[in-house]
C-alpha cells in the first residue's frame, strides 16, 4: 500500500491580507536577541508602564475594593456605573442622541473595532481607511470579508487626510469612513475644518462614520479634541475611546464604543453588533469597575501633556533631535506620543523598511517600526514612541545618528 500523505495545517487565507508589525517579524528577532541576553530598547509600542508611567492611585485602591464584587460576570454591554459615566463623557463631547444603550465597554479599543467589522461587512463591501493607520482597522476590515481602501493623509499639511483623495477612493460599494484623531501614528489632531469636510463627504454618500479617538484626552498646546460625531448628528457614528492610554493602564484592557446620531437607518446593523456583544458574554469586569472613578475628579494625564510635563517635554526633545539628523524630517505630533519621521530613501537607498529597522536592531540594538507597518506606500517612514525619559531618547537619537552616518541599504 502507498503510504498516506500526511496532513498540513495552513493559516487561514482571510489572514493573506492582514499584518500587524507592531508585534511582527522585526519584534520577533528582537526578542530572539533578548533571550540570548542583548539588551534592546523597544521605540515600538505604545506601552506607557514599561517607562515608569503610573496608573493613578486611586484607580489602584477603588479596582482593589471593588474586587470581590466583580467575579461575576456583567450585563454583556457592561456594568451600568462604567456606561453611564462614558455616557456623561459622550454629553461633555456633545456627541448627540446618546443613550445608555449605546455605550458598550470592551477588552480594550482592539476588541470592539473587531466586533463593529464584524457586524458589519459583506464580502465586497469597501471601507475607507486612512494611510498611515493603526494596522488593526486594515486587519478587520480585511478580516471581516470587506476591502479596506486606503486614503492618504498628507505630510505636507500636518497629516491631515487628503480630502480630494478621499472623494476619488469613494465607490458604490463603500459604506463607511474610518477616522483615527488624534492620530497613530502621525500625532496629527484634525482641526473642525477638516473634520467638516469628511462630514460633507459622508453626507453627501451616506456613508457610516468610525471614530477612533482613544488618545483624545493627550492632546498638546492648548489644542481642543472635536469629536467628529458632535458634528453628524444626522449621520450614524461609532466612536472608540478608553483608558488604555489616558489613564496608563494599557494592560487592564479598557476600551468603549459609543453609538450615536440617526440610529433608525443602522437598526438591523445594531441587532448585529448586540448579538457579538452577547456571543463574548462581557468585558473584563474589574477593569469595568473603574471607569467611573478615572473619568471622574482630577486628570492626573493633564499634568503630562503641558509645557514641564514629560509626555510635552519628550515631544519637544524628540523632534528637534530627529530634525536634526541629516536626512531625517518629521512634522511635529499635536497629541499621542508617537512621531512618524521621513527618512530621505535616496540619500541612505533604503528601498526595504523592514531591512532598515532590522539594520537598526542590529547595529543599535533599537526596535522602532517600519513605516509600512501602518499601511504606508512607501519606504520612507518608521515610527518612534516616545515614552522613554529624555536621557533614554537622547542616548537613541545619538545612535540613530551615527547608524545613519555610515548605512547604505545594500
């Protein structure tokens, strides 16, 4: 008798268009060269705890009290407490038409961008998203059986969208918009013209409109946040936010989605995302149990994000040492703690951004991302986070200079 072929497991084709370099191949050698006793210095993930941010005690102590009351599961949206201080939340945004209904918590932001695609889209449905992009909208919507459709953002106008591109990518079969304000991984924060115009836009398509705004509470120079939903209340909107980020506790994986505007055009797509919601039972609940008192008193993040504060400070210091380096240009971040500089491709021949952050790593023993990582045509751009002390960036940027004093990508 022939022998029987033995049996192979492949990945899932719906997975040839997902990438998330983030925590990718790159990351993947790093690691290799930690376990074999290098130390690397990570510029690569938006992790504040690791650079010595705190979560505020308060947090702390009410997630401890609250702890024997949470071991039972909640309502799938969650608790009634955490929904209606982001409901007051969603008031103070003055985003319209919100109910106690309409908030649903989640596993952090990530988990709930994955459930709203999923509910969503039908194989050939087109959602535009922006280029450069946190790589998990891209992901779902390629994942959920649509087609992400990137529109630029443009550099030469502090990254905002590319208003004219955006109208070009829109066909008969997109049904929404993708927003990420404040940006990742630019740093931009779109002013209310812009926001103005995506708004027409949709109108004029009637078309669905995503927010992501999860870093809305670390915006800089005396700038103010406009939630793009406050804008639309004849539109339907879905807006992303949580404490991940403001309340540096990204590992207690709280995030909430906030319906809003004319929900009578989107009722059997709410029966969907209700149904997902319920599949997954409910998010962590002792993260739940504090979103009241952390979006309640005192900001304890506002303290960072002004002049003296070292989010503002590490800003400062980053992108003038990054200007300063022959052959690197970066706008200037108004918000998050990301910075996405250019590198000139022609002065170092990098044709392969991957190949430069591996050279990097290498050489210098620092892991940044590559530019494409987030969706970007070309590979011109890495982005840095800088969360590290500026003791910690300035020993970076040294070595980042030097590396680009003698690299030529062979």
């Amino acid at each position: 008798m022939p022998a029987a072929r033995r049996r192979t497991f492949g990945k899932s084709h719906k997975l040839d268009d997902v990438l998330y370099d983030v925590r990718g191949p790159v990351v993947d050698e790093a690691a290799r060269m930690e376990q074999a006793g290098t130390h690397v210095l990570k510029l690569n993930i938006g992790n504040p705890a690791p650079f010595g941010f705190r979560t505020p005690d308060e947090v702390v102590y009410d997630m401890a009290q609250q702890l024997p009351e949470t071991e039972g599961y909640s309502a799938s949206k969650g608790l009634f407490s955490a929904r209606k201080a982001i409901m007051q939340y969603a008031q103070l945004k003055n985003i319209p038409n919100v109910t106690i209904e309409d908030i649903y918590t989640g596993n952090g932001v990530s988990e709930l961008i994955n459930l709203s695609m999923s509910a969503l889209l039908d194989s050939g449905d087109e959602v535009l998203v922006p280029s450069p992009d946190y790589p998990l909208w891209t992901a779902c919507v390629n994942l959920a059986g649509g087609t992400a459709v990137h529109y630029l953002c443009d550099e030469k106008s502090d990254w905002y969208p590319d208003i004219d591109d955006m109208r070009k990518k829109i066909t008969d079969r997109t049904v929404a918009i993708v927003l990420i304000n404040p940006n990742n991984p630019t740093g931009a924060l779109y002013p209310k013209e812009v926001l103005q115009q995506i708004v027409d836009l949709a109108r004029e398509h009637q078309l669905m409109i995503f927010s992501d705004e999860i870093y809305d509470r670390l915006v800089m120079d005396g700038l103010e946040h406009i939630s793009i939903a406050s804008m639309a209340p004849d539109l339907f909107c879905v807006t992303f936010s949580g404490l991940s980020k403001s309340h540096m506790i990204a590992g207690y994986r709280v995030g909430w989605m906030i319906l809003s505007g004319n929900k009578a055009i989107a009722k059997d797509y709410i029966e969907g995302i209700n149904m997902l919601t319920n599949m997954r039972i409910c998010s962590n609940v002792p993260a739940q149990s504090i979103v009241q008192t952390a979006l309640g008193g005192h900001q304890s993040v506002h303290d960072y994000i002004v002049p003296g504060g070292r989010i503002h400070d590490q800003r400062d210091y980053i992108y003038d040492a990054l200007n300063s380096i022959p052959g690197i240009t970066a706008v200037k971040p108004k918000a998050a703690f990301y910075i996405f500089p250019k590198i000139d491709i022609k002065k170092f021949n990098v044709h392969d951004d991957e190949q430069f952050a591996l050279d990097l790593l290498h050489d210098k023993r620092i892991l940044i991302t590559r530019g494409g990582g987030f969706n970007w045509h070309e590979p011109d751009h890495f982005r840095i986070v800088y969360l590290p002390r500026i003791e910690v960036l300035k020993d970076a940027t040294n070595k980042l200079s030097d590396f680009l004093s003698y690299y030529w990508q062979s």
